[in-house]
C-alpha cells in the first residue's frame, strides 16, 4: 500500500498564539515536510488548490516544482486540481513540466472541488459546474493520449490537430479522479478507467464501502479490469508519541476550520465530543500514536483493500515542528507496520 500525506497549506490564526501564518512562510515550510517525507520513506505527498486567504496554495504544480528540487522518490501529486475552473491544456503543461523536472513523479488528482471561490474568479458559471468537470476531463484524457489533439466542447476554444508540449518523462502521466462520495462520481471514474480517491473526513468510514464496490462493478461493466485501477482514500488525523498528545494537539485546529467553514455552509459547530466519536475504533479521524494510527489504516483497509492512503495532517495552523514530529513517526513508525500487515494479507489471499 502506498502511503502518504496531503495538505491545503493554511494560514489562518493560530489559536494557541493568536499570530497568523504568513503565506510565504507557510510554503517554505512546506517544502521542508515534503523533504522530510520524502526522507522517511512516504510514497506521495498531495496539495491542495484553494483560492482563499486562509490557504497558501493556489497553483498545488508550482509548490510541487519547488519541492521536486529537494525531493528524489516521493510521488508529487495535487490533491486536488479544480478542473471545472481550469484550463486543462495549461493543467496538462505544468504537471507534464512538474512530471520532467522530478524524472518521472507527477501525478493530477482532478476533481470539482469543494469551495466555489475559483467559479467566478475564471469566469465560469456555477450552473455548468457538472458540465464543466466532465468536459474539461475529457479534454485532459485525449491531451494526455496524444501530443496533437483534435477536440471541440462548450466551454473553451476547439482544437484542431494542436501540437500540446512538452510531453511528460512517462507515456502516460497518470490522473486520478477525487470524489466526494456520491455514485455518479464513482462510476465516471470506473467508465473511464480511471483510479479514484475518495475523501473520508466524517461519519463512519464503513459507509463508503458500497461506494466502492460499485465503483468496481462500474469498472467491470466498462470493459475494465478492476485490479488495475487503483483506489485511495483521503482522511484526516494526526500522529504524536502520545495518545494525549496528538488528541490536544489535533483538535483544536481541527474544530477551528471545521467550525469556520460550517459557519459558511450552515453546518452546526463540531463539539469535544463528536471529535471523541470520531477518533473512536469506527469513525473517520485517524488521530493517536503510530501504532493507533497504523491498527486504523489497517481496520479499513480489511473493508475497502484499497492501494494508497493519505493522510491530512495540518487541517488548521499547527506548529512546524509538530507537524514534522508526524510526518517523521508516519514514514518511521506506521509505515513499516502497515506495509507489512498489507503484505502479509496479500500473500494469504
């Protein structure tokens, strides 16, 4: 199983001094939990495209371009790109630039995203936010095929045996399809022969297990081996050497952003104890010690056998040096015991 870590890059306030990050410092010290999960042994590392002031990261291919200089094996991934507001011939550019700068280590998580700033900021309408998605996606798949393309569509100008450069370091730059949870997300991505990641941040992780499975049967009925296509799951938590540690550390960022964007969405505020629920055996939050968090991946990975898990870790402003400590018992401490158990299930099958 591949693991790894994915992030927004936040800069709000920090409650625990009342300081606001700053953006430039924010991504410089991202760089360095890229370098250090790469070090430590973590199969990929995501960023996430925002357009609001309280994250850092609006282009996820240049931050990765940076940490491609300091990095020499981790997989460098958006986690995810909006493509609904994006052009999908400059997507394809500068994953495919991202994907020779690195030698080979590129990789696009598309998806429609969950924040609407980017809609009228590109001038797109909200209407066509379905429309959007499954065109531009379409448009990114036959670039990606071929380095001359012939395509026409709605929502952007028709090409007419185009030459797109430069080409990616592999044949194919591999693209992911990020789903929130609803079946027609999940079988666009098995129509399409596509790996999909799903974002598990609420509730009870075995829910989505259905989700899944259909997903494979969709694979199956498009003509499409379903042991090639990957799956991954997205969630939240938090690694420290104490169960105690890493539950105060986690949870008051965690609430704060939580709470801020429900505010904005109409959501009541997340209270001490449903953030206990959640860190309980069953629910999404993977939040403890190594061996908590690993014992966890595990448990889900009984119901979904999926191929990559990565985990959220800095939800709200945290402290660097914590957020190092994690990242550094993630690829230290969970990853050993994960790949093994994963291993060992895969031979007994």
């Amino acid at each position: 199983m591949q693991l790894g870590v994915y992030t927004f890059g936040e800069t709000t306030v920090d409650p625990a001094t009342g300081r606001a990050l700053n953006a430039g410092e924010r991504l410089r010290d991202l760089i360095e939990e890229i370098a250090l999960a790469d070090e430590v042994g973590l199969d990929v590392f995501g960023l996430g495209e925002h357009h609001r002031s309280d994250y850092a990261i609006s282009s996820p291919a240049v931050v990765l371009a940076a940490a491609a200089s300091r990095t020499k094996r981790i997989t460098l991934t958006s986690a995810v790109t909006v493509l609904s507001s994006d052009d999908p011939v400059r997507v394809f550019q500068d994953f495919a630039t991202l994907d020779l700068l690195s030698g080979g280590r590129a990789e696009i998580m598309a998806g429609r995203g969950s924040f609407i700033e980017s809609f009228p900021l590109f001038g797109y309408d909200l209407d066509d936010y379905d429309d959007l998605f499954t065109e531009k996606l379409d448009l990114l798949l036959k670039l990606r095929a071929s380095d001359r393309v012939t395509w026409s569509g709605r929502h952007r100008a028709a090409l007419n045996d185009q030459p797109v450069y430069p080409r990616p370091d592999r044949a194919l730059l591999p693209i992911w399809v990020a789903v929130g949870g609803t079946p027609a997300s999940a079988a666009r991505a098995a129509k399409l022969g596509l790996p999909m990641a799903v974002a598990i941040i609420g509730g009870e992780p075995a829910r989505f297990a259905s989700l899944l499975d259909y997903y494979r049967d969709q694979a199956i009925r498009a003509g499409h081996d379903p042991s090639g296509l990957a799956i991954g799951i997205n969630s939240h938590g938090f690694i420290a050497d104490t169960t105690e540690a890493a539950v105060e550390l986690f949870y008051p960022p965690l609430s704060g952003v939580m709470n801020r964007i429900g505010a904005e969405r109409g959501w009541p505020p997340m209270t001490r104890a449903q953030y206990d629920e959640m860190r309980g055996p069953r629910g999404a939050l993977l939040v403890g010690t190594p061996e908590e968090v690993a014992e966890k991946i595990l448990f889900q990975h009984a119901i979904f056998r999926h191929q990559r898990f990565l985990l959220q870790i800095s939800i709200g402003p945290m402290p660097h040096a914590k957020i190092m400590r994690a990242i550094e018992l993630f690829g230290t401490r969970v990853a050993p015991i994960v790949r093994a158990e994963v291993a060992r299930r895969t031979v007994s099958v």
